[in-house]
C-alpha cells in the first residue's frame, strides 16, 4: 500500500492549553483512548507525525513524543512507507479505567494532572488501559457530554476524582463500578472509597498553631469552612484549643481561571489587608494564617513582602503545598504536603483489589506530611533578651 492509499481518521479530541497536562500527555492520552475504545481498530492507521501536529496545532516534536510512548506500549507501529498501524495483536489489557475530573478548579489543575499522569503509569505496569473523562463547568451548569460518550465504550471502573451528585448519577446509572474520592460523601454503592486524614493533618495544624502561641488565626484558600471537610475539620480544631479563627477566599471568582489570574487575584486582595506591618481584616488582626492552597499563599506572600510585613516576626504563616511545587519563598515554609506520586500510587492499589475482588467494598487512605519550616516561631524555640546586669 502507497502512502498515499492509506485511510486516515483524525482522533477525536482538541488539545486543552489551560489543562494542567502537559501537552504531549494530553496527546499521549487522547490517542491512547481512541484505540482502546475502538475509535481506532485493529489494523487502522493513525495521522503522521505532521498531520497530527498540524491538526492539534503543536509542534512535530511533541506529536512525535506522545507517538512514542504508543510504540513502546505495542498499541501502534511505524511501517516504513505506509505510517503508523495499529496494532492487531496489541497487549492484552486487563481493564480500562475511566478517570472523572472536573475542568473549573485553576489551583488543583497542577495536583490533579500530576495525580493523573503517575496514576496512568502504575496502571500500566499492571496492563490496565486508562482513560480520561473531564466534566466541565459551561455557564454554571455542568457539561457531561464528554462523560456520556466515554461510558458508550468499553469501561471496567470509573474514577470520581471530582465529584458530583451529578456525576456518581450518571455512572451509576451506566452500571458501571466506581471509586469514590474523599472529600466525596460515602455511598454503598461505590465499589471502593479513596479516604483523606483531613482530620489528623487539621489536628497537627491546630497544635502546631497553638504551640506557636497563636491565638488569632486567618484562613484562607479557594473553599470556606462551609465548603470544604479539612478547612471545618480545621476550623474545629483550632477553636477546640482556645484559638480564635476568621475565615476569607481571596480570588474565589477567578475560580475557574489560571493560576496566574488567581496569584494576581490574591495579590490584590492582601495589598489591600496588609498595612503598617500588620495584616488585617474587618478589624481582625491574625498573629497566624493558614493558606490552603499553594496559589493563594503564593500571591499574599509576595503582597506580604511588599508591603514590608516580616514573617514570622509580624505574623506567622502556615500552608498548603504540592511536592516538588511549592509555594516558594524567601525561608522554608511551614506546610502541609501533599503527594501526588505517592497517592497515585495508593489509588492504584485501591483499584486493583476493586478488580480482583468485586463483592466487597475496599477502602485505602492517604496522608500529609507536616513540616514544621521557619514561618511559624515554637514558644519554646523563642528565647528573651537578657536584661543588663
């Protein structure tokens, strides 16, 4: 066959450039889900390296990378003079998993990509095929055309690593298993339930806090205590040991847009609190704050540093952190770090014992890591001047 003879269908999906994947990944499983749902059978040929980076608008390189990592799994093969075929004896797989996201958080892009890429990986291992359903936000009501589609192919177990009533409804009803992801409510219905320790970390926060003497303390991230299970959790935590607590979500309206947007948002926001070095708020004067996301500490840090307000020493400062990420600042933040190599890698336990045990409902847990760093000042660390003889 010439190539000119051959048949070429364009996969059926357009890049995200606000997407927290990297582009090749994006690529990579896009491709990936069209030859495991049958978009591309047996035998079928995929675009050429330039076609499909003309048709995604990327460059050759990075088609070429994402084609690659196809090659090295056995779902397709380059013939010299012809393209690149699927393959008709590809690994056999054991399952497909479908991954559920919501596409409307800006701060959790990075953790959730991450999160998705090393889940990808370790499934691999285990010769799980993995696909990816997005559940966008689209004039407030959310869009589950893309999680409709996906679940008219071929899928063993979905993944809600967002949740929704919404979304469990429609899995639900497509008689498909599911996992579950904290902070999602239980359900008897889910085959597996991914736990947080939102309440050891709160209580680490909390005695933290009070074994730095604070007795004021702001909170502050994209969700309020009314919103989110760690910051009540926290909440309660901090005003069980006498500490009086003052909730604010700088940047929430920017919730559905970059993270750049969202820094910028918050700089503004705390550039309006910080004076005379001090921060305050509607008459609260916080001795501590607590960021509960990384993109919001990032920008009301560099506010703080403007502003010429010295931490620890006029307020103290607890946050939120992606490994390997940040925030970054001028002294080693005190943080509460989050892993998502490592919870990847608890997840996909969690959904080979759901597949190799379907009676039961199974559970795993993650966990934070604490990190007391140089923003927050122990009592006991603290040493008073010596008064002159």
């Amino acid at each position: 066959m010439r190539m000119g003879e051959r048949k070429i269908k364009f996969p059926p999906f357009s890049i995200a450039r606000r997407d927290g994947a990297t582009l090749t990944s994006q690529i990579e499983d896009g491709l990936r889900q069209a030859i495991v749902t049958g978009f591309y059978g047996d035998g079928d040929f995929l675009p050429g390296y330039v076609e499909l980076a003309g048709r995604l608008g990327v460059s050759t390189g990075i088609a070429r990378r994402a084609i690659a990592r196809l090659i090295a799994d056995g779902l397709c093969h380059p013939q010299r003079g012809v393209g690149l075929r699927v393959c008709s004896k590809s690994p056999a797989k054991v399952g497909n998993v479908l991954v559920v996201i919501g596409g409307d958080a800006a701060s959790y892009r990075y953790y959730m990509a991450s999160l998705v890429e090393h889940l990808r990986r370790h499934l691999a291992k285990s010769h799980f095929a993995m696909s990816r359903a997005v559940v966008m936000i689209r004039d407030g009501r959310e869009d589950f055309s893309e999680l409709r589609e996906a679940l008219n192919r071929h899928v063993n177990l979905a993944v809600l690593l967002d949740y929704s009533k919404g979304t469990e409804r429609i899995v639900a009803d497509a008689g498909v298993p599911y996992i579950l992801v904290s902070p999602a409510p239980r359900s008897r219905k889910a085959a597996g339930y991914l736990e947080s320790d939102t309440e050891g970390i709160a209580a680490r926060i909390a005695e933290h806090c009070a074994a730095c003497g604070a007795r004021r303390v702001f909170m502050t991230g994209l969700e309020s205590n009314e919103e989110g299970k760690l910051p009540a959790e926290l909440e309660a935590a901090l005003r069980g040991l006498g500490m009086e607590t003052r909730w604010g979500t700088p940047g929430k309206e920017l919730h559905d847009d970059t993270a750049a947007e969202l820094v910028q948002a918050t700089i503004a926001d705390f550039s309006r609190i910080c004076q005379k070095g001090r921060v305050e708020t509607d008459g609260f004067r916080p001795d501590l704050i607590v960021f509960l996301d990384d993109y919001v500490a990032q920008g009301a840090l560099l506010a703080m540093t403007a502003a010429g307000i010295r931490i620890p020493e006029d307020v103290q400062v607890v946050t939120m952190a992606n490994k390997g990420l940040g925030p970054n600042w001028l002294k080693p933040l005190t943080q509460y770090e989050v892993d998502a190599a490592a919870e990847a890698e608890i997840l996909s336990d969690l959904i080979l014992r759901c597949f190799r045990d379907h009676g039961r409902r199974h559970t795993a847990t993650t966990s934070t890591t604490f990190i007391a760093g140089e923003t927050t000042r122990p009592l006991e660390d603290r040493t008073e001047p010596k008064e002159a003889s």
